[in-house]
C-alpha cells in the first residue's frame, strides 16, 4: 500500500523511492508498537545478487531525518554495480522525527538509545554492523554500538559529540534554542530551529533540498520532535539525560574498533573541541577535517565517497572486529607492519637533543639573537641552553604537561624559541609549529585545526589566542602584570615553570616513533596542511642535513628561514637569527645577514626564496666590513621554492667564497634533491622544460608517475628519462601523515612502491637522462588540452624571455580537456591595472612560446604566497581570467 510518506518520497530529490520502508516496532520494555520509517538498500542489493559485507546503520540528528543519507544510499548501491564490497545501508527515521510516529511520549537520550535497538532486534540486524551518524544522531549511534558489542564493527561520525566539559557552557546557539519563552516558539510553533539549521550549509543548499529537508515537518504537530531533542540536550550535570550521556562517552573510550571521523570546522555547533574528545577517546581513529565546511557537512562535502574509500580500505578490520577479533590485532598481524617494525628497531638512532645533552658542560656560544627587540645581540652558551632546556622540561611536566599532548608555540625564532621547543620534544610533548606569514586567518584555522592543549606564547600571540578563542591552556614568554595575565588567561610564564623545575627530576624520553612535531606547510596551494613528525624522523632529517653538507661543531649557521632556525642545537653547532620580521621574509636586509654571520662566524647561511630577494636588493648599503664577513661564508643554501640562476648568481656575488646550494623539498620533507648554481650553469643549454632542482639526496629516492590523457597519474611511478608525471618521493625524515586530514594523506600516498614510506609530493615534472629533476608545475595547474597534458612552467619559462615581461603565469580556461592556455604577465614597467595585453607585447608573448595562446593579460601583480613570495597561485588566476574573458569585471585577481 503507498502510504502518504511514499507519495512524499517519491517526489523528492536525490532519493529513490523503493529503498523507502516502513515497520510496526515493539518496544521491548512497554510493548507499545511504532511505525518507524527507514531507508534500507538490503533489498536492492538482493535482487541485484550482490553479496554483502555488512551494513552501515545510519541515525540523523535534529532537525534533519534519513534523507540527510541518500549520499550515502545511492553511492553505495553504485559500489556494489561497480563491483566493490556491498555495504547494506539501514537509515533511520527516529521517533518524532522524520516521517517515523509521532508517540506522544517523551523519549530522552536513553530512550531513543533504546529505541534504535528495539528496531534493530525486530530487524533482526547481524554483523558486521558499522555506525554512521551526524549532530544528536552520534550520542545514541554511539549508545547502541556500547550497548551492541556483539555486531560492531566500526564506527563513523559526522560533527557530534559525546561529552561537554563541565562548567563550560553548551554553544550559544543551543543555548538560545533551548532558553525559556523561545524553546516552543523557536522549534515546534514556528520553522525557526529548522531554517536556521538549513542556513548553515557550505555552500548554501539548494531550495529543493531545503524543502525537502522540511518535507516532514510542514505543521506544528510534526514539529514536536525537534522541540524535545533541543529540551533534551545535557546542559549540566543536573540534566535527566547527563548520566547517559556520561555512561555513552566512557564506553566509547572503551571500543576497540576502526572509528573514521569527518569533520565541518566551521561548525558553530559542534566545533573542533568536540572533536579533539573524540579523538581522545579513540586516539587510533582515522580523522578528516574538510577545512571550510560546517554543520551539515553531509551536505556540504562528497562525505559518501570517503566513507567508503575508508570502509573499502579497513574491510578486513572490519569483517575481522564482527568475528571476535579486536580492530588493534587485526591491525598489528600483518607482514609489512612486522617488517616496518623490525627496520625501525634495526636502525641506529639519537634523540633530537642528543647533541645538546653532549655539550651540556660546554660554555661557547651556541645561539645568538640579532633580533632589534634584543636591544645588542643576545648569546646564549650550551649549558646555559641545556639548563634551561632541562628546567623547562621538567617544569612542563610539574605544572601538569603529558607526554602527547600538543603545545602550540607563538613565540619568534630565537634562544627562546629553541628552548621551548626542546624542552616539549624532551618530555613528549608534540610540537605545534605554524608560521607567522600565514597571516592571523591563516595561523588561526592552523592553530584551531590542531586544538593545542597548550599555547605558549609573546604578548602578540597570546592576545590572538583571547580574541580569535584558540584552545589550550596558556604560558606566556614575559612575565606579566596580574591584570594583564587574568584579561589573557595566562595561567603560568615561563620563567615560573623554569622555576619549578630547577628542583624537578626529568620524565623519560619518549621513543623514537612516538609523535614529535606538527608542522604546518605555507598555504601557498590551499590552505595550510598540518604535517606529523615522529622523534626518529626529525632526528633523519637532522642526519641528512649534516652529512650531505659536512655540518660539524665548527661551521656555524646563519638561519634566516624558520624551518631551519632551529636545528642548530641539534647539528652541536652554534646558530644565529639575523634581525628580521620572521612573519615577512622579505624584511631581512644584506646587512642583517653580514651582522648575523660576522656576530657568529658563521660557515653556513640558510635563506629562504622570498628572503634573498630583499637580501640582493640591499646589497647597496653593504659596508666593506660587512662584505668581508660574507666573503667567509663556505656554503648556502635557500630552499622552499626553486631559485632561478640569476636571482642564486646575485646571491652568490655577495658570497663570492660559498657554494651556493638550492634544495628542493616541501615540509613534508624538508630535503629531496640538491643543485649547486654550478649544477644550474651545467643544464642552461638543456632542451628541457622547467626548473632543475637536482639529483635525489643520499638515501632519498625520486620517481615519476605519467600522467594520462587526463592529466591524472596513472599510478605506475617509475624512473623513465623524459616522461612528464607526478613527483613521487621516499626519504627517512619523510613525515609520517598529515594532521587530521586522512583524506589527503590517502591520496598522498596511494598507488606507491610497496617498499618504504612514499609521499606524492602534487609537483609535476620529469627525470632526464642524468637522473635530474625539473619541476614544471603543480598537478592542479595542469591545462589538459585536446593534445594531451601540458605543464605551465615551460611556457611561463618561455615567455619571460620577452623583455617586456618581468614573470609570467599560464592558466587554462574552458571545459576539461578542452582547455585553452591564457597568458597572465607582469610587465617591465609595471601595469597600471588589469588589462587585455596590448598588441606588441600580445605579439611579442605568443611568437615566445610554442603554446598556442587564447589571450594574454596583464596585471600589476601575480599572486603569490607570503612565505615563498613566488609560487604563483594559478588556480586563482585561471578563475579570474575565464571571469574577465567571459564578460567579467577586470579587477585585481
């Protein structure tokens, strides 16, 4: 019989009507019978003859119902056609909501927990079962997977959460919905919750899936639900549903199963914080945070496809947990786990500090401050480090810092700094280093996506920390005035926690594999990334350095590049800051450099791209002293970005006794390849295409993946001389994930050797003969025409050959591999504003370059990164030009 429900369904969008169901449920305790409403795939998948894995039980929150999963209905059913592992998908409509009954009954946390079992039982519902749930839906998922050891499997969850901290107020939203005279008015006699919930999608939904998001609840009378699910929420410890709530989030922690969290940060609701418990309570889940979503990040991001990239890539976990073995065996008895394991104790490692404790007795000068806010440049000798690394350490510990947990650190490169930062490593404590020149958008979502448990910090830092509500317990650098301290909420200064541990015995070190640092990337090609470091890999990348550029206790360095700034200590030698603006690389003038390297007798300057731009441009005021103190430099080094011969060549004037190196790498690993300016002179006459940046470091290795018609790698990297495709790197100190973002760290390392750790770097190039690598592009930047792929650094290479053009940027426009190429130039002298290229240069550009051009465009400026000042934002670029090429305004891109 077709119900009303039916008809209804039937007329949505998105969703088939014939995986629609409805059944009389029993409760178990009252007897009283139910009609519940669920969308259920079993059938279809039956007359399909597909045999099923297991079933993912899917529960909505408030104020959504089951048709917030069609994603993950419809892409399962193509799964299961497509030959993958068949997931049957049970969704359910809960009680009072949906076009489930309305009981008239109230039905609390447990009650509803109970519900979901008593419809499972009469379902007759067998492992292996994984939980699929979103906003309220997780707490009563998550009830029933306690409550259903039996048939667990895995646990998924959509922005939810488990547990409130006490004495902290519930998010202001709730707390509005839920507040006397606005309760009944805002969620059962009028639409209000409901919209409001509507509203908070990324990009806005559509007015079709609005309505049918309203579908169930047209009257007041069908509204009930979403009123009593607001009354319901634990607001303290007084409320009827906290102590359910409290018995849910302990046996959480208690699951041993596979657990995939994905995440909407922009959540006003169900923000970061809850997610960091979650995480607490299965620290081994697999997380992703799909930065720029919120609330409804079903809605918002392709959530269906993760779920089951994830459960096709744990299926044997899975399959595993539901016959009786834990996900944690079935994890650890594999032969490449054993075999990691075996290498890794094979191994010959020192601690990051080993180095510091060496020379601990020691009273020469091991770092040195130039900074202007020193007022003359301030020594610090080794043992006086070590000591002050040591009572950090031990102070952390005392005022309650544990191995693990995460400390941001807000503080400028320096012996402070470098101090700090031992000391975190040395007790366990997992580093949080994000840079200043992501701007303060930029170091809050990094700050906020790792949720600190601590942050250590300058006044400026801590004053972001107050306003922006960053997490964490706060340490500042200075000590402050009492006043200052409450309005910041500074619980403790360092020279306090020095203080307390001057008397306090160190904990143990932590072990090589555990979690050591989290360091995030520029955000020069999306927004920045958190990568994880264990102990062991920073201690390799501090191994390579050393013995690929003969670092001993006598060569000094001059570090005017933050991911450098502090391995000094851990090479035993001793290190300078030059006096810089570390937030604007581009501050650090030539002078600054000779001061850094004449204070330190420095054997050995690290610069980064953007710095040496400045340094060149103000070498005018170098003073015969200070060119002599440069001219005692033996080796340098800029990396980050590739440093073309002209712009190295200007460097090395100012170092006319150094060998100038230009590494290339990415914070994912800081060191894959190295070219000296004599490398660079070598290749000049080279027919290829792009930028040379070496032969692999000892111990690294380089391989390409082809790209195909479409642009994409193929999968197969390997090391053929000419073939254009993706970088694919392995190296020791290569990271070991990137920080919440299981999604990206899939990608990154899908389709590899089986051999090692490999990482696809998303460069795109190609190995000559030599075994060089040219990098010609970014795999995004890509333009895949009718002709096949083609990589925009040859070009935008060919193009700036034109005197009139100072750099150039090539970005496709039209549909896939279709696309047109469109020049974007800065010109010799600048333009004034946005423009088409007028007909010399047009001609001048396009008679360069053996790319057929649509159009050439000029702009005052091509945007670049803050950090690099030189990668191109072609992404951008190529939005903005398919704008103004199709009508548009022509403002700034």
């Amino acid at each position: 019989m077709v119900n009303d429900a039916t008809r209804t369904i039937a007329a949505l969008p998105g969703i088939d009507v014939r995986v629609s169901r409805t059944r009389l449920v029993p409760e178990r305790d009252s007897g009283a019978v139910h009609e519940w409403h669920y969308l259920d795939t079993g059938a279809e998948l039956e007359r399909r003859g597909v045999p099923v894995a297991g079933t993912i039980l899917a529960v909505h929150g408030n104020p959504t119902w089951s048709y917030l999963w069609r994603g993950i209905v419809s892409a399962s059913l193509r799964a299961a056609e497509a030959g993958r592992p068949a997931w049957r998908v049970i969704a359910v409509d809960q009680l009072e909501m949906g076009f489930s009954a309305r009981t008239g009954v109230a039905r609390p946390l447990a009650r509803r927990v109970a519900d979901l079992g008593d419809l499972t039982a009469d379902l007759g519902l067998t492992g292996p079962v994984v939980t699929l749930a979103h906003d309220w839906g997780g707490p009563i998922s998550l009830g029933w997977a306690v409550d259903h050891p039996e048939l667990l499997a895995g646990v998924i969850a959509l922005n939810t959460a488990v547990h409130h901290p006490d004495g902290v107020p519930i998010p202001a939203p709730l707390r509005l919905a839920g507040a006397r005279g606005v309760l009944a008015n805002g969620t059962v006699r009028t639409t209000a919750f409901l919209d409001t919930t509507l509203a908070l999608g990324h990009p806005a939904l559509a007015p079709e899936v609005k309505d049918a998001f309203r579908a169930p609840y047209r009257t007041a009378a069908r509204r009930t639900g979403i009123g009593a699910f607001v009354a319901d929420i634990p607001v303290d410890a007084t409320h009827g549903s906290h102590a359910e709530l409290r018995r849910i989030s302990s046996g959480v922690a208690a699951l041993d199963v596979p657990a995939l969290f994905l995440w909407g940060p922009a959540d006003p609701i169900f923000g970061d914080r809850y997610l960091d418990d979650l995480i607490d309570r299965m620290p081994r889940a697999d997380v992703h945070r799909f930065e720029g979503s919120g609330h409804l990040i079903a809605e918002d991001r392709p959530y269906a496809d993760a779920v089951l990239a994830w459960l096709d890539d744990n299926a044997a976990r899975l399959t595993g947990a539901a016959r009786g073995s834990s996900a944690g065996e079935a994890a650890e008895q594999t032969p490449v786990a054993d075999a990691v394991a075996a290498a890794r104790d094979a191994a010959t490692f020192a601690p990051l500090w080993a180095a510091l404790d060496a020379r601990r007795d020691d009273d020469g000068v091991a770092v040195i401050d130039m900074s202007a806010r020193a007022g003359r440049p301030a020594r610090v000798s080794w043992r006086r480090l070590d000591d002050r690394v040591r009572n950090l350490a031990a102070g952390l510990r005392r005022i309650g810092v544990q191995k693990g947990q995460r400390v941001s650190v807000l503080v400028p490169p320096g012996p402070t700094l470098t101090a700090v930062i031992y000391a975190c490593l040395r007790i366990g404590a997992i580093v949080v280093v994000a840079d200043a020149g992501l701007g303060v958008r930029g170091l809050s979502r990094a700050v906020r996506g790792s949720w600190p448990d601590v942050v250590i910090g300058e006044l400026p830092g801590l004053t972001a920390a107050r306003v922006l509500g960053w997490p964490g317990i706060r340490i500042s650098v200075p000590r402050l005035p009492k006043i200052s301290a409450a309005a910041l909420g500074v619980s403790h200064d360092l020279a306090g926690v020095a203080a307390l541990g001057a008397t306090a015995p160190l904990p143990a070190e932590p072990a090589p594999d555990d979690s050591a640092a989290i360091l995030f990337t520029s955000g020069s090609t999306g927004p920045a990334k958190g990568v994880a470091y264990t102990h062991r890999q920073l201690s390799a990348l501090r191994d390579i350095l050393s013995a690929h550029f003969g670092v001993t206790a006598d060569t000094g360095l001059v570090t005017g590049f933050a991911p450098f700034a502090l391995l000094g200590p851990a090479l035993g030698t001793r290190s300078a800051t030059p006096d810089m603006d570390v937030s604007a690389p581009r501050t650090l003038t030539a002078a600054a450099v000779a001061a850094a390297v004449r204070a330190s007798d420095a054997r050995m300057v690290f610069l980064s791209p953007a710095a040496i731009l400045n340094v060149v441009a103000t070498a005018d005021a170098l003073t015969a002293d200070d060119r002599a103190a440069l001219a005692t430099v033996q080796t340098f080094l800029s990396t980050g970005a590739p440093v073309g011969e002209p712009l190295l060549a200007a460097a090395a004037a100012l170092m006319p006794g150094a060998e100038p190196h230009t590494p290339y790498g990415m914070t994912e690993g800081l060191l894959v390849t190295d070219l000296t300016l004599a490398d660079i002179r070598g290749v000049s006459d080279a027919a290829d295409r792009g930028v040379c940046v070496g032969r692999a470091i000892e111990g690294n290795i380089v391989l390409i993946d082809p790209l195909d018609d479409d642009g994409r790698p193929g999968g197969s990297p390997g090391s053929a001389a000419g073939v254009l495709g993706e970088v694919v790197i392995s190296a020791p100190h290569l990271k070991t994930s990137y920080d919440r973002l299981w999604l990206t760290d899939r990608t990154a390392g899908a389709q590899v050797p089986a051999e090692g750790r490999w990482h696809r770097t998303g460069d795109v190039g190609h190995l000559d003969a030599d075994r060089r690598l040219w990098i010609e592009g970014r795999l995004p930047h890509v333009l895949t025409m009718t002709d096949g792929p083609v990589a925009p650094v040859g070009p935008e290479q060919q193009i700036e050959t034109v005197p009139a053009v100072r750099r150039a940027a090539v970005v496709g426009i039209g549909p896939h591999r279709l696309r047109q190429a469109v020049a974007v130039v800065e010109t010799t002298p600048p333009a004034g504003r946005p423009a088409l290229a007028g007909p010399e240069v047009t001609a001048a550009v396009r008679s360069a370059t053996d790319l057929p051009l649509a159009a050439v465009l000029v702009v005052p400026e091509l945007p670049t990164d803050i950090r690099h000042n030189s990668k191109i934002d072609r992404t951008r670029l190529s939005a903005w030009a398919e704008g103004v090429l199709s009508g548009g305004r022509t403002a700034r891109p």
